[in-house]
C-alpha cells in the first residue's frame, strides 16, 4: 500500500496467490448476541477492572466486543527488517502504561447499534468492495464496518465507552515485546494468517485468522481492513517521539492526515508488516460545510477501525 490511500479511489490490483500455505482458516466464536437495552449515550465511561492480568479478555456491555488487556511494558517500535520504509525509521523503545484493546476489528452489527442509538451516522456509503449490498446485508453483520471516516470511528469509540487506539498502543498490541516483522512472528505471510493479497479480493468476517494472532491474542492485524488510529501523521514523527506513552506530533498537517495501520486485503506482503504507517486525510470538524470532502476526510472499502480503552 502506498504511503497515501486515494480518497474513494479503488485500485484495481492483479496480485497471485501463494501456492504454497492455503490452509482454510479456522474461524473462532463471536459474540452470539448483543444488547437489547438502549445503549448509553457518547462518552459512556469504560469499564474498569483494577489488576488486571496480559492477555486478560473481557466484553463490552455496550456492542459486545471482547478486548484484551495488555499489560505494561517496554517494546521497540518501528521497522527493523529489511523493508523498511523512511517514516518507520529510526526505530525506538517506547515505555507503555497498560491498556485494553479490541480483539476484532468493529464490525457491521456493532456499528448498527451505535447508529440505532442516534449516535453515530450510517457509513458513507453501504457497499463494500465488490458487493453492493454490505453493510445494511445480514449476511455481512460479522464483517468489518468500512466507508467511515476518522470521525465516524471516534465517535463510535467514544459511543462505546473507548477511544481510537494510539499509534503505538496499536504497534505494541501487534508486536509484544520482541522484534517480530508480523503479528505472528517471522513466517513468510500465507492466506491461512490473514486476509490480504487479494486472496479473497475483499473483506472477510473479523476473527477468521486465528493463526495470525498477536503475542496477546490480537486478531486482524495484518490485512482485511486498514484500521484508524488516533494520532495524526508526521513523516519524521519517529525522531522526535517520546518515549513514554507517545501520542502522536502535537501539530496536525495541513490536510488533518491521520495514521491508518495493518494493511488491507489487496495489500502484499509488505505492507501486511506490523511496523508499516499511511497517512490518510482525516476529518476536519472545523470545516463549515460537513458534508464537503474537507469535513469528512477519506472514507474507503479498505479502512476500518478498532478501539480501545484505559
């Protein structure tokens, strides 16, 4: 993927798969059932649970996304394998404070109960990549939500009781504590570990790669959909960072452009590495007109999002 996803552009990308690796994954369990009572309005706080222990898993009472809590600790962050790009240099220890994150990617049911909830507005668009009936489709319900921008992903975070995920929470929850290249470790990617290559040729339903979980059990990080972060995007950001539960530059670039992380499913083995940063135009709330490509920002069949929380 290159550095800059185009805005409502799909590229038409011819990519061979692997002969060899094309085991059918084994999808796990989702939850079977949602919430029916009316879900809190925005900025609902989060559940907390004190002491809690790596790899812990608990469920949102909110849409019932399970999350993983990841523990403190000190990782590298960055690219260290021989495709590194220019703006995942130079690579870095950063110091994390513990934190929850989604184990899934936010899906089509999910997002509907934010919508339902008067909360958030509907995807810019209900289609998907190659099906132009996706997000309004029953079939779709466990498959990740796309055609939202920046905005529309926080706002769902903070519906849900979360928030969008920093840049280096995302790394770390994909990464652990050595010096992987993928969420998996250092096995060549193949379409049993994930989604991505063109190997289905669009989105496939979130949790369906159990073999390329994190170290913490993190699934979906290389490929089906690209996911939002909350940081905006500097090219240069890695050499000034702070050490400490970084949060992205201070300063947003002229076209509000935000960091986006995992790769999607046309991506190739590359851009599926952990380490791997695009910066994708983001939302402008100051803008006058919200319903002018300014306000809204990119919104593509290829982003989707997470969330997570404190």
């Amino acid at each position: 993927m290159k550095k800059l996803i185009p805005i409502l552009a799909v590229i038409a990308i011819l990519a061979s798969a692997c002969g060899a690796g094309n085991a059918e994954p084994t999808a796990i369990p989702l939850p079977t059932a949602f919430p029916t009572n009316t879900p809190p309005s925005i900025n609902a706080p989060a559940d907390v649970e004190a002491n809690a222990a790596s790899g812990e898993e608990r469920a949102s009472g909110v849409d019932g996304m399970p999350a993983v809590y990841i523990p403190d600790g000190t990782f590298r962050m960055g690219g260290m394998d021989p495709d590194v790009d220019r703006d995942e240099e130079p690579p870095h220890n950063v110091t994390m404070k513990g934190f929850w994150m989604d184990k899934l990617e936010v899906t089509n049911a999910m997002y509907t109960l934010c919508v339902q909830a008067g909360a958030c507005e509907p995807p810019q668009t209900f289609k998907s990549e190659t099906r132009e009936s996706y997000f309004n489709n029953p079939e779709f319900n466990d498959f990740p939500v796309v055609y939202v921008t920046w905005l529309q992903a926080d706002t769902y975070c903070k519906w849900a009781g979360r928030r969008l995920p920093t840049e280096a929470e995302w790394e770390y929850a994909a990464r652990g504590t050595d010096y992987r290249t993928y969420p998996w470790g250092e096995d060549r990617p193949d379409s049993s570990r994930g989604n991505f290559n063109y190997f289905v040729g669009d989105t496939t339903r979130v949790g369906n790669y159990p073999a390329g979980a994190s170290p913490f059990g993190i699934l979906d990080m290389a490929g089906n959909v690209t996911e939002w972060v909350a940081d905006f995007y500097d090219l240069d950001y890695y050499s000034q960072s702070a050490n400490v539960n970084p949060t992205g530059p201070g300063a947003r670039s002229e076209y509000f452009n935000r960091v986006v992380r995992g790769g999607t499913f046309q991506d190739v083995f590359k851009d599926v590495r952990l380490a791997n940063r695009a910066s994708v135009r983001g939302s402008n709330p100051q803008a006058d007109d919200v319903y002018s490509e300014d306000y809204l920002g990119t919104f593509s069949p290829k982003i989707g999002f997470r969330c997570s929380s404190d």
